[in-house]
C-alpha cells in the first residue's frame, strides 16, 4: 500500500505546481519538457499527448514514463530554466510534505537513469561543431572499432586501458564525447559499465587538490551524489581522460607517493598519476585520448593499454573538399596535383579543420584575380593567405595594419611562441592577459578564426588548430625583428657558431613545423604580402640567421643525419626562392637522403640543383613510378659538378634504373663514381651494363652485396671487354658464384685493364673455382688492386695456389681473407710470399682466421722482410699476449715499417700491455692501434700509458673500446693525454667510468697540450653534469667531436673492405 500511495501524491503534488503557473508558463514549460523529452527517451515518449494535455494529464503522463522523484527532478529542472526559483523551492517542500524526503522512492536504477540524463543533455548539443568553419562530418570506423576495445583479444589479453590517439584536431575529444553520449543513451557497454565520467584534461588543470570523489562531483547534474554506490562496483566504472597532452604535470615514479584511496584528497598531478597507473581504483576502465606526439610520455604511465588510431578524412573525401571550390576544370587539376604531391599539405587535410582552412586558402587564392594559382603549393603560402586575409577580410586589397592592430598581431604570436617552447596549446586568462590581451580585443580575434574560446570549457582558449599555432610562433620572429626589444624566446639558432655546438643545442621534434613556417614566411610572394599589410619592410635579420643554420649543416657532411639534410632541404623548399636556396646550399659538396615518399623527391630535385659545389651525393630510395623519379635522375645527370652517386640499399625496379640509366647516358652527365652497395637492383643491371659501354666518364662502379647472377657476371666481363667501357667493377659481390662463372671473371682478370676491385665474399669457392682466378692473378696484363675472398670456405690448401699467384702479380695491394679458416698452416704458406721484397701488398686483413702464437710468428718474419705492408688487422683471433708479445718484438725492429694494426677481440690482458707500451714509444711508423674488446683492465691501461707519454711516440689513433676500464685509471690516463701531443683519435666507448673519473678526463681533453679531435664516448651513459662537462670541452675546443660513431669518422680506406 505504501508504495502505491507515494505516486498518488506525487501526482497531486505536480498539479499544484503546474497550476501556479500562468497559461504562457504552461505552455513554455510543455515545450522545455518536450526538449528535455527527446533528449532522454525520443522513441517513447507521447510528445503529441503533451502538446494537448491539461495539468492533470500532464503529470500523470509525467508520472507514467518516469519513476515519481526522475519525473520531480525533470519538472524541478525546467522550472529553474524557467528562472521560476520560488516554485522550484516550493515544490521541493511540497514533495516533502506529500510524500517526505524527495530521496525516498529513490534507489539506485533512478540515479544511473538520472546520470544519463543528464549526460545526454550535456553531450548531444553542439558535438560536431566546428569553429566557423562548416564541419564536414566523417564516419569514424574506430567507433566500431571501440564497441569491442575491452574484449579478450585471441590471446586472452583483456586491457582496462584504451588509448585513442592521431594528429591535433583529428576527432579525439569529439569521438570521446560521443562515446560517453552512446552510453548514456544505452548504445554501448551496457553490460560493462554502470557509472561512465568524462574528465577534461583542460579543467583538471585549473584544479589544485581534489578527492576523486569530489571530481566525479564535478560530472554529477545534483547532489548529494551517491558516492559509496559508484565505488562499491570499481570494475564497473569508465573514465574518459580527454587530452592527455593538456596535462601539465611532471610525471615521475620516484618523486611522488600515489594514493590509492578515492576519498583522500591530493593534488591535482598526483591524483591524475595514480589514476592512469592504475594504482587510484585498479579495476576501472580507462579510455585517454593523446595526440600522437604524446604517446611516448603516455606509455610510461600506463598499465598494458591497447592502442587505437583516429584517421580522420578519407583520400577520396579529401580530394573532393579540395576541389569543390574551385571552378576552372583546368586549375582543378593542377590544384589538385600541387596539394596531393605535398604529402605534409595532404597529410593534414586528414583534419576536417585544417581541411577547411585549406579549402579556404585555395578559395581566396582564386579569388584574388592574381592568375592561377601557385605550381608548387606549400603550407606556409596556403596559411599566409588565410591569415593575413582574416586579419583585414572586409578589404579588397590588403591594408596597413594599424598600430594598435600589430600590437594585437604581435601578442597572440608571442602568446603562440610561448606555447611552442613550453609545448602548452591551452591557455587560460591569464595567459592572455600577460601578453596584453583584452577582452575587447579577444572577441575580434575569435571572429578571425585565430584564437578560439573553447565551447566545452570557457576559461580555455586555443588556437584553431596546433599548426595555426606553429605558423602564428614563426610569425613572431618577423614581428619581433621590427623593433629593437629583447627576445624572450630567441630563435633557436641565435648564437651558434659551429655544427658540433648545434649538434648540442638540438632542435626538438615539437619546433620542427615552426621552424618550416619560418623559412616559409621568407618566400618573395610572402614577404610583399607581409610588407602591405605591417606598413614597412621585413627586416634581413632572420633570413640572414637561417641562411647561417643551413651553411652549418653543408660544413661537415659526415657529422650531418640524412634526416637533418631532408628537413633541411624541406624547409628550403618551403620558400620557393631560389636565390635564398642558392646562398643557403653554397657550402654543400656531399649530402646523404633518405627518399621514402614522393616529396622527398620532389623537394630533392628543387634544391640540388642549387648545390653547386656539391660532388658526392648518397640516397636510399624506394621505387617511385612517376615523374618525380624522372625529374631527379634528370637534375642528377646534369649537374656540372657530381662525381659520386651513391645508392646503396636502395630498392629499384626494372622501370626506375632503367630511367636513372638512361639519364646517365646523357653527356651532361659528369658521375664518375657509381655505388650500389646492397642495392636491389637485379632486374635492371642490364641497363647498367650499357651504360658502362655509353658513359667514358664513369671510372667506378661499386655492385658489392648485390645479387648478381652468371648471366650478369657474362654482360659485366662483355662490358668491360669493350674498348668504350672505361670504368671497372668495384668491390663487385657475386651471388652463387659457380665453376662457369671463376672462369669467366678470370678471363676478365686476364684481359680487362678496367676490372680494379673484385668481391667474392660470401661465396663458397671451391678449389676447382679457386685454381683459374688465381692462375689469372699471375697474369702480368691482371691490373686487379683489391681482392675480397672473405668467409669463402678456403682452407689452408688454398693458400698454396694463392701465395703462388702472389709472387708474380705487382698490381694486388689490399687482400681481404677474413673469416676463412687458415690458421698456422695457411699462414705458413702465406707468409714465404708476403715477406718478399717485391710483394706490392699493402693491406693485409686476416680476421677472424683462427690464428696463434704461430701464426703471429709467421706473420713476424713477414712484416721485417715487406717494407711495403703498412695496415695489418688480426681481430677476432686467439692471438693472447704471447703472440702479441711476439708481435711487438718485431714492430720495434726499424725494417718493419707497419702503420696501423688492428687487435680487436684477440683474448688479450694486462700481460701484454708492458710490450705494447714499449712498442708505441719505440716505433716511429706505427699510427694506429685498436686494442677494442680485450680484458686490459685498469692495469693494462697504467702500463700502456708509459708509452703514451714518452714524446717519441708517434701514435694518432687509439682504440680502448670495451676494455674493462674503470675510474681506477683515469688519472694516469689523464696524464698521459695532457702530456701528448701527437694523439688525435681515441675510442673510450663502452667502459665503466664514474662521474669523478670523467672530470679528470673532460680535463685532459680540455687542456692546451691535447691535441685530440675525435673522442668515441656515448654522451648518453652519463648524467647530466657529465654531459655539460662534455659541452664545455667542444665549446672550449670547437674542432673536437665526441660521439658514439668513432669508426665512421676515420677518412681514409682503413676498412675498406667493409666501405
């Protein structure tokens, strides 16, 4: 009886109400109501019942679809939209009196129902809005995707964490409201989540402490919220974290105690932190959308996540936005050529607002009667055109700016640059108001479509889009180069004097499309419009200070990335002024780029032909069928002064060597050097072969790791036959090099004075191959000067033929038999030949051979009797310190007249180190020793030092790669450097020195008498100070280079067998 009685009076009490109202009210109420229906249930409530009902009607229609205290709440709701405040009050105390507390037919179904009303309410108004811009709507796959994001994968795995991630402005935060919408209206995880919370990273940062109960507070339409009902199910919760990236909280494990209790109020990081780590309520769920700049902070926060990327537009849908403005069936075309080769232009119409201002741009540029449109479309020329058209769009021509409007200008770019530095995208009132940013004045900007107040959180402001920010950062540098103030944020290239000090200073990843916006902003065509529209000409200052970055980059190639020479290259092409490319590239004799998109291309081929000192050029590229493969052969092949181009790893179909082939044939062509390391090339080497017969200026052509087969081995020898064929097959790998095939290459050995350089590493050459190549090499018309026989199966037998053919050939001067087993039996028969006056060897590689004290012995009575032998590498052997011992007897006896020796990983200790100092003091030839990988120890390295310090010692290089070394020695090894002068290189990578050990070596290294250019340390290994203590070294000694790739930085062949 109880439970029927309370509607009863429930109902009569809504009469009352409603009968307070006038006729007007009534009516504004049913309408509001029949808003706030079809929010909540628009399938089954009788919205044309309400229309007609009369008041008794009305609340029994209100009473029938929703429980007695949701049906109080929505009218309580409306008459306060109403702003009828005195007959909200009344009818709470009039549901008191019919029928008590308003709590009381209240249970746990009525809060989740009422939550989601509310949710919807919240959520389905202005969900796809799109600042100013007509939003073009896109299906998102990844919401069907998301429907089955927390189910067991095939494995078992069932994630509590999902993250939603793609490009700034792609969809996240709307997709992540919409989420939260499908699951209020029951669409999604019903039989997953009861309770679903949307936290918003933008106003989580405005908050200082919080419980998480008092955050979800913040989500709940009225208290008292039923706090002990959400946290008794934690497995049934779903929190939305939108915009991870917007957290501006240090997160670090050490430095914080997480909180584990949803009552215990914290700050704001802390809370947030044990939330994502899943320490704060480990059973809930988790969605959090980041931007994919921000993953790799997210993932060391998060427990196991899986990850879902957000695509945006499709291509089909981008093309047909790009066009639709345009209406000349001409310019459709190249318009549409000029945005979808630029994969950067491209790329980011995948973001329906930047695919607006875009389409907006290309609009105005139509408009502007100035002739078709730009070839070659950039981004910096598409955003100048939208902005400086926002900034006067009632004029027809561009106008001055007033003062008081570049006042405005200059402090949203500043505001904008504050914010690229600090990686901060969402600012707050005061942000703005620092800057000199009025309310006046924010409403002007946020009718530009600039500066933009955020619809779901009023006190954020952003701009339209994160690179409308980056463009708006790179303006600032132009508009602060107009009056003579300090910089706050000077340009990131300001007083850098040298590559190795920009190497240091670096450039993060987050400025790389500000600094392209500002190479960009140098254009011609922008700097006139920017003229008009400031009232006054561009200050030199900037070009001038970019023009110096790019000549630091061409200053040393071999310290410069491939991937800094390309982003260089882009923010040139950026421009499209060839003048300013010219003077930029001035410097430039070799580049390395990788090429994987067609851009790479097509920014390649403006730029290149700008270098015009430039000799040597090295790519890894990938098959492009197009013309933009066809424009960059032609630039390579007519470029006055290209000697080298070097293609090694690239991956060439039949269609592009043939087309780089035909290009080469031109007699414009001036490439001497070919390079084809480990090219797949196979199909098209046919093309190469005729090239060699057309082209008399290529002198090299390198095919090393490259598949060849006996038929192409037959058109190479045919080739080199030929009386045109000057060039000559360098360091050639042949693949299943048979019987036939030895045959061949010796018959070419015989008669081919082109044939300089021949690698048969990698084949398993058998006797019967072995006896022909070596009876061609006694041949007095054989010119061959590089042989590479590594881990060719040979053995000690081998050897007999090999030594005989030593004897009569005078041209061979580097031998290559690493990784064959020899040992001393081979070395025996070897060495009868090598000691020999006559012998022409000069460089002897014998790693890995299984050689010994014997063999050293061997090799001993070699290097006295051959004054022409000066690099011998013995790495990788079990020579141990009797047969270095040996070893260095013979190096301090003035006949020996060896310059670089190589001991890598030869089993040797401290034992030996007595002889090697001996022996570096002793020997006035000796260059270079590498000692990498051997157990010395600390003890070694004191001994060693000895020699070290003696002035005779004429060592240059020293190699103490993963030696064991510790701190212990670091002071007699400081010492020894401070002490001497001849010593130029020195590896010390791999070694385990303390803090305290290296300032006694940043001291060594740092003072006047040390002469050493490059140090192999890994910066890395070390903390900070140690690092900074590193910087001031090549800060105080700008020639000194240290880093980790101490072997490439050797300039001569010593490897070049690996080259």
């Amino acid at each position: 009886m109880e439970e029927a009685k309370v509607p009863s009076l429930s109902n009569y009490g809504l009469q009352w109400c409603f009968k307070q109202l006038s006729k007007e009210e009534f009516q504004t109420f049913k309408e509001l109501l029949n808003e706030k229906a079809s929010e909540l249930e628009a399938c089954s409530f009788p919205w044309v019942e309400v229309n007609n009902a009369n008041i008794e009607h009305l609340a029994s229609l209100l009473h029938e679809h929703y429980r007695g205290s949701l049906a109080w709440k929505i009218s309580i709701n409306i008459f306060e939209k109403m702003n009828l405040s005195a007959l909200s009050e009344k009818a709470r105390d009039e549901m008191k009196k019919k029928g008590g507390d308003l709590k009381l037919p209240w249970d746990g179904e009525d809060d989740k129902w009422y939550y989601k009303s509310y949710v919807m309410t919240k959520f389905a108004m202005k969900l796809d809005a799109c600042y100013g811009f007509k939003n073009f709507a896109s299906e998102h796959p990844e919401m069907q995707t998301l429907l089955g994001a927390f189910k067991p994968d095939q494995n078992g795995f069932q994630p509590r964490t999902v993250v939603l991630h793609g490009e700034p402005g792609i969809g996240k935060s709307t997709l992540a409201r919409r989420i939260l919408l499908s699951w209020a209206q029951g669409e999604v995880y019903q039989d997953l989540f009861s309770y679903a919370f949307f936290l918003c990273a933008r106003e989580i940062q405005q908050i200082r402490e919080s419980t998480l109960a008092e955050l979800i507070s913040r989500e709940w339409p009225d208290s008292p919220v039923p706090v002990m009902e959400i946290m008794s199910q934690p497995e049934r919760l779903l929190f939305v974290v939108d915009g991870f990236d917007d957290l501006d909280f240090v997160f670090k494990d050490g430095d914080i105690n997480l909180c584990e209790d949803w009552a215990e109020k914290q700050p704001m990081s802390i809370l947030m932190y044990s939330l994502l780590k899943k320490v704060l309520l480990p059973e809930s769920s988790l969605i959090i959308t980041v931007r994919d700049a921000g993953i790799e902070k997210l993932k060391s926060i998060v427990m196991s996540p899986r990850y879902l990327l957000l695509e945006g537009i499709s291509v089909e849908k981008r093309i047909q936005l790009l066009l639709q403005h345009i209406k000349n069936d001409h310019q459709k075309m190249q318009v549409l050529q000029s945005v979808v080769d630029n994969h950067l232009l491209f790329d980011k119409c995948q973001v329906s607002v930047v695919c607006s201002l875009i389409c907006e741009a290309l609009k105005l540029q139509e408009m502007s009667g100035k002739g078709p449109p730009p070839t070659c479309q950039t981004l910096t020329g598409l955003y100048a055109t939208f902005v400086f058209h926002q900034l006067t769009p009632q004029d027809a021509f561009p106008r001055a700016l007033s003062q008081e409007e570049r006042v405005v200008l200059k402090g949203v770019c500043r505001l904008a640059v504050e914010g690229m530095w600090n990686m901060k995208s969402v600012f707050y009132g005061d942000d703005l108001g620092v800057h000199g940013l009025r309310k006046s004045e924010l409403s002007a900007l946020f009718h530009m479509n600039i500066l933009l107040q955020d619809s779901h959180c009023e006190r954020c402001y952003s701009f339209l889009h994160l690179s409308l920010q980056e463009f708006c950062a790179a303006l600032y540098y132009v508009l602060v180069g107009l009056e003579r103030e300090g910089d706050l944020y000077p340009l990131f290239i300001e007083n850098i004097g040298s590559l190795t000090e920009l190497k240091q200073f670096g450039i993060s990843v987050h400025l790389l499309q500000m600094k392209r916006f500002l190479f960009g902003l140098m254009s011609k065509e922008v700097i006139k419009t920017l003229e008009a529209l400031l009232g006054c000409p561009v200050p030199v200052v900037v070009k001038q200070k970019l023009l110096h970055w790019i000549s630091l980059l061409g200053q040393q190639a071999n310290s410069t990335a491939p991937l800094d020479f390309l982003d260089a290259f882009y923010c040139l092409f950026e421009t499209q002024d060839e003048e300013f490319v010219r003077l930029a590239l001035n410097s430039f004799q070799e580049v390395r780029l990788p090429m994987n998109r067609r851009m790479d291309l097509i920014v390649s081929s403006f730029c290149l032909p700008h270098c015009r000192y430039l000799r040597k050029i090295r790519m890894d590229t990938k098959t492009f069928i197009d013309k933009s493969w066809e424009n960059l052969c032609f630039v390579l092949s007519t470029h006055p002064n290209l000697r080298e181009l070097d293609l090694s790893g690239s991956v060439l179909d039949e269609w592009a060597i043939k087309t780089l082939c035909v290009k080469l044939r031109q007699p414009t062509c001036k490439i001497q050097n070919l390079i084809f390391k480990g090219a797949q090339i196979t199909l098209g080497l046919r093309h190469l072969w005729m090239t060699l017969l057309v082209n008399r200026n290529i002198k090299y052509l390198n095919l090393e790791r490259t598949r060849l087969k006996n038929e192409d081995v037959g058109m190479a020898c045919e080739a080199l036959r030929h009386p045109n064929c000057l060039g000559f097959l360098g360091e050639t790998h042949i693949l299943h090099c048979s019987h036939a095939c030895c045959v061949v290459i010796s018959q070419i050995l015989m008669t081919s004075i082109n044939l300089k350089s021949l690698s048969l590493a990698g084949n398993k050459v058998t006797d019967q191959g072995m006896k022909p190549l070596c009876d061609a090499l006694k041949v007095s018309q054989c010119t061959l000067q590089r042989l590479i026989l590594g881990n060719c199966g040979l053995t000690a037998a081998d050897c007999q033929d090999l030594a005989s053919s030593l004897i009569s050939n005078l041209s061979l001067t580097h031998l290559d038999l690493s990784s064959n087993s020899l040992g001393s039996e081979g070395m025996n028969l070897l060495y009868r030949t090598i000691k020999l006056p006559n012998c022409g060897l000069q460089r002897l590689i014998l790693n890995e051979c299984n050689l010994d004290i014997a063999s050293c012995g061997f090799l001993g009575f070699a290097l006295v009797g051959n004054r022409r032998l000066t690099h011998l590498s013995l790495s990788m052997n079990p020579l141990e310190d009797a047969g270095v011992n040996l070893l260095c007897e013979v190096m301090m006896e003035p006949s020996c007249h060896l310059q670089d020796l190589e001991l890598v990983k030869c089993n040797l200790t401290a034992a030996c180190c007595k002889n090697l100092s001996r022996m570096i003091s002793t020997s006035k030839r000796l260059r270079s020793l590498d000692l990498a990988a051997n157990a010395l120890r600390d003890e070694g390295i004191v001994a060693l030092c000895q020699g070290l310090k003696q002035r005779k010692s004429s060592l240059r290089r020293l190699g103490l790669e993963a030696c064991e070394l510790t701190s212990g020695c670091c002071e007699v090894l400081s010492s020894a450097l401070s002490c001497n002068q001849h010593l130029t290189s020195l590896n010390l990578i791999r070694n385990n020195f303390s803090p305290g050990g290296m300032m006694k070596l940043c001291s060594a290294f740092a003072h006047p008498t040390s002469n050493l250019q490059i140090i192999g340390l890994w910066k890395l290994q070390f903390p900070a100070h140690v690092r900074k203590m590193l910087e001031e070294v090549q800060l105080l000694k700008p020639h000194i280079i240290i880093d980790d790739g101490w072997y490439s930085f050797d300039g001569d062949d010593r490897y070049w067998w690996k080259n």
